[in-house]
C-alpha cells in the first residue's frame, strides 16, 4: 500500500489530494476523466477508480454527455465546505497558483519551494506555515504581489513569492538562496495547462 501524502495523511495518495483540489476548488467546473488523467499524468482507469470512490461518498457528483464521463463537485452536502477549506490550505496551492500565473505575462517558470514542496514530495515533517514561490521571468512586480495576495485570501495562508531572471535562474551560481532552492524538493507549476 502506498504512503499517505505528508501534507494531509488522511488521503491514500497524493493523486488522491490533487484530484480533490483541482474539482472542490473549482465548483462551478466539470471536468471529464480524461482531462483528469492528463493533468495528473496517470491513465484514466486510475482517475476512474478515485472518481467511483468520490462519487459513491457523495463528494463529487457525475453525468454522462455521451462517451464522456463529467465529473464535478457536489456543493450541497455539509461536507463541501469543510472539506474544501481542508484540501485548500493542503493541496490547494498547486492548482490555485498554477491558475493565478498562467494568466500572468513575464512569467515562464514557476515552482513551489521550501516546507510545503517538501511536504508535497513526500518528506516527513510538520504542516507548512506559509507558501514559497519561485518565479522565473519579469512580471510585473505589483501584478505578483496582488496575485499573492489573492492567493493567499484563498488558501488562508501566507504566499511569499520571489522574482528571478531566466538568466540567473540558468546560470550555475554560488548565491546562497539560489544553492538552497535548488538542493531542496521543487514543486513545479504546470503553467502550460489551463487548469481553470
């Protein structure tokens, strides 16, 4: 049996925690299996299966448009809003970054780094305080700082984002920041997807 994610052990997998944050942070959404599959990049059986789960807990709700299988979340129990709030402030971060960046212009790269990447790949430890952001490109810095903000309203949690040139991120450098990020667990932004 695989490990539960270091950032919610409730959940039975990572996978678990991704699909849950993309669908309940995004009510007003459906998504099809397939889609699902490609953004986690696992086959659609695997989706399949989680969905079933989901679906038979009353957490997501799904319907049939001919071959396609639209799944999205069910809003009107008492579990939406708790669990929603919980999977936020977890594995909200991901999905919810990847959307507020990709619309950003200057913006070629991005990863998540420090106590929450590392939670996320599976190393022990307590619950990330806040949110570290990479940034690689030349946004403008007001534009970052107000998507932070945004962000963070909606995590409830502290997102702290820090700006690099694509130059300096390419270059081998002795900078202490630099050295530190790059030896620790990254979590990238998948910022060519749309996930909203």
């Amino acid at each position: 049996m695989k490990a539960s994610p270091s950032l919610l052990p409730l959940l039975r997998s990572r996978m678990q925690g991704e699909l849950l944050a993309l669908v309940l942070l995004h009510p007003e959404r459906e998504y099809s299996i397939t889609e699902l599959g490609k953004a986690f990049g696992v086959s659609a059986t695997t989706v399949l299966r989680e969905v079933e789960r989901l679906v038979g807990g009353g957490i997501l709700e799904d319907r049939r448009v001919g071959r396609s299988r639209l799944v999205r979340a069910r809003t009107d129990t008492p579990l939406y809003r708790p669990l929603a709030e919980l999977i936020s402030v977890t594995f909200g971060p991901l999905p919810l970054l990847t959307e507020a960046l990709s619309g950003l212009a200057g913006v070629r790269e991005a990863y998540i780094y420090g106590s929450w990447a590392a939670r996320y790949s599976g190393e022990p430890g307590p619950p990330p305080g806040d949110v570290d952001v990479l940034v690689v490109g030349s946004p403008d810095a007001d534009e970052l700082f107000d998507l932070a903000e945004g962000v963070s309203r909606r995590l409830g949690r502290e997102v702290n984002v820090h700006r690099i040139s694509p130059a300096a991120w390419a270059a081998s450098s002795t900078d202490p920041f630099l050295t530190s990020v790059r030896e620790r667990p990254l979590a990238p932004l998948p910022l060519e997807q749309e996930t909203a």
